[in-house]
C-alpha cells in the first residue's frame, strides 16, 4: 500500500485484480496515491504498467444520505462523451457489493493538463490568456446549458418541478443536518430565501452543481479545456444556478481559505467583470437578460456555506478528506452567510 493512500485503507493487491478483471487493457498495478485537494468524494492517481488512471470513491464512515454520489458522477459523464462539453473518459463503475474497497467508486482516464487554484491566475504571463481563460469557461458552461439531455439519456436525471424550491429545501435540511453552532446570518439568510423564491419560469437543463475554476483541467501550454471535473452535485435543474454560483468569484474576498475575486483589479489583469461575464454567457444562451439575479446570488452564497458546512461536520466526525482544510472551512461559513446578508440588504 503506498504510503500517501494508507489513510483510506485500500488494499492493492485485491484493487490491482479486481480492475485486471473489469477494465479492457488494464495491467499491474504499482501504486495508489491520494490527490490531496478536495474535499467530498477521495481521488486517487492510479499508476498500472498499463498505464496512469484516476480511482474516485465514496469516503468512508457515516453519510448523509444525499451525498457523495459518485455513481451519478459516472453515468453523466459517460453520457457527455461526444458532446460539446468536455469530460474524461469513464472506464468503470464498481458498486458497493462488489467493490475490492468496501464503497462505490469508479475509475476513468488520467488527463495531464493544468488546474488554476487562484482565480487572479497569477501564474499565466499575459492578460490576453487570462481573458481567454475565463472566456473558455464561460463557453464550456453555455455548452453544458445547450445539452439536449434527452438525446443523450440524461431525462431522468433530476426531477420535474421548481428546481430552486427543491434545492432550497435540500441544502436547508442538509445545514441542519451539520449544524454545529448557531449562526444568525444563516437563519436570517434562509428565511430570505424562503420569503423571495421566485416563480418556476419553466428553464431547465443540465447543471454541473459545483462550476468554478479549479473543478476544470485546462490544455497545458494554451487556454483550451480538457475536461470539467467534480460532477457530484450534477442533476437537471436550473441553467442559472451554476451562472450564479461561479459568479460568487466574483464578490468572495481573496483572504484565508478565500480565493476570490472581491480585492482584485479586475481589468488590469484582463479578467472581466461579473457584468460582462454574464453579458457573454447570455449572449451565448440568445438570453436578454436576467430578472432576479440577487437572489440566484443569494442562493448560491446558501448552498455553499451549507456544503462547507458539511466538510466541517465530517472533520469533526474524523472522516473529513483532508482534515487542515475541513477545519478552516469551519470557520468560513460565517463569513459566507455575512457576505450573503450584506448582499440582499444592499441588492434584494
């Protein structure tokens, strides 16, 4: 077992096997080793004389019941093979009941290209590039929005109905759920929401559920996207969702376990604006604008302090991913739910 992988248990000898058996071309496995950044769903680099491949599987220990879906990962991937929307090639999905690891978990190609973890992308030389970067990722979205999810099999995949009345409810529940001191601006914050859900205006399609800057790989040497990543929260549901939730970048400070866009000179780095990011993506979507967009804002501020929230809980419960991180995600929902309140009080 190599050492980087022992905190998750898993057994080599039996994974390098059972994957022998399951993966066409698949052959010696030498190493398992953890990819330190995120925090949901454990990924792991496996290198085989095969070849290199990724393994992601549900953690270990106690989940709530709505989370850590891989399996859902799986099936929307391998349905966007082929499509504008760029994502790996899925190799394998292993259940729980035959699964050498005890939990879910599937396996798909390794990319080798680059992961911005700064949003300023202070390592990229040019403001050209960095506006190309962005312009990238606004076109990838507006991509995935288009995707006829009947033609590719993905009618099923979420339910009819108010997608933000649904998610509301979810991520409300799922906060009580990790809840583990009171914090007023989130109560203030969801009885907000509640108070000014709009109306179902009938818009639907694919959302990725986690769009932003370090769940997408770019080429190497040139900002072209090799793939989305981190498909976990993914379902049918509202196209403005992920629009908004990227756009906190654009308000979240660049502080701590913040790396947002809130302190930066924007148009000295060749970055748009929140304004025009959404000006092109509506554009792109044939859109003439957008009506409530303070709370889709809001919203987005909610379901990601709940999410953190959820990191933190499993930290405190010993089964955090990367526990350092965990903790300091702790501490950011509070500011989180700040900002939000800010933001209606200023914008709703």
């Amino acid at each position: 077992m190599s050492e980087e992988a022992d905190d998750q248990t898993i057994d080599e000898a039996a994974l390098g096997s059972y994957l022998e058996d399951h993966i066409e071309g698949f052959a010696g496995l030498e190493q398992v080793v953890k990819f330190q950044a995120g925090q949901s769903n454990p990924t792991f680099r496996l290198d085989a004389t095969s070849g290199t491949y990724v393994l992601r599987a549900k953690p270990p220990g106690e989940l709530l019941k709505s989370a850590h879906q891989v399996d859902r990962e799986f099936k929307v991937m391998r349905a966007l093979a082929g499509t504008a929307v760029p994502v790996p090639k899925m190799l394998h999905l292993a259940d729980r009941a035959d699964s050498p690891l005890g939990r879910t978990f599937f396996v798909m190609e390794y990319l080798d290209g680059r992961i911005f973890w700064d949003p300023m992308l202070p390592e990229i030389d040019t403001d050209d590039e960095r506006g190309a970067i962005y312009d990238a990722m606004n076109a990838a979205l507006a991509a995935l929005h288009s995707v006829d999810v009947e033609a590719v099999g993905l009618a099923d995949f979420g339910r009819p109905g108010n997608y933000f009345g649904r998610q509301l409810s979810r991520w409300s529940e799922q906060y009580r759920q990790s809840k583990t001191d009171e914090i007023e601006d989130m109560d203030t914050l969801s009885a907000w929401l509640e108070e000014n859900l709009p109306k179902d205006d009938g818009a639907a399609g694919l959302v990725h559920g986690d769009y932003r800057l370090d769940n997408i790989m770019f080429h190497k040497d040139k900002p072209e996207i090799l793939a989305i990543l981190d498909w976990e929260l993914s379902t049918l549901g509202h196209p403005l969702a992920d629009l908004a939730y990227q756009c906190m970048q654009w308000r979240l400070p660049h502080v701590g376990a913040f790396k947002g866009l809130g302190d930066a000179d924007r148009p000295s780095l060749g970055i748009p604006t929140e304004a025009q990011y959404v000006a092109r993506y509506c554009e792109r979507r044939g859109l003439k604008g957008i009506d409530n967009w303070p709370f889709y804002l809001a919203f987005s501020f909610f379901r990601l302090a709940a999410i953190l929230q959820g990191v933190f809980k499993r930290y405190t419960q010993g089964n955090a991913s990367n526990p350092q991180k965990a903790k300091s995600y702790g501490r950011s929902v509070p500011v989180i739910a700040s900002l939000a309140v800010e933001l209606i009080r200023d914008e709703g």
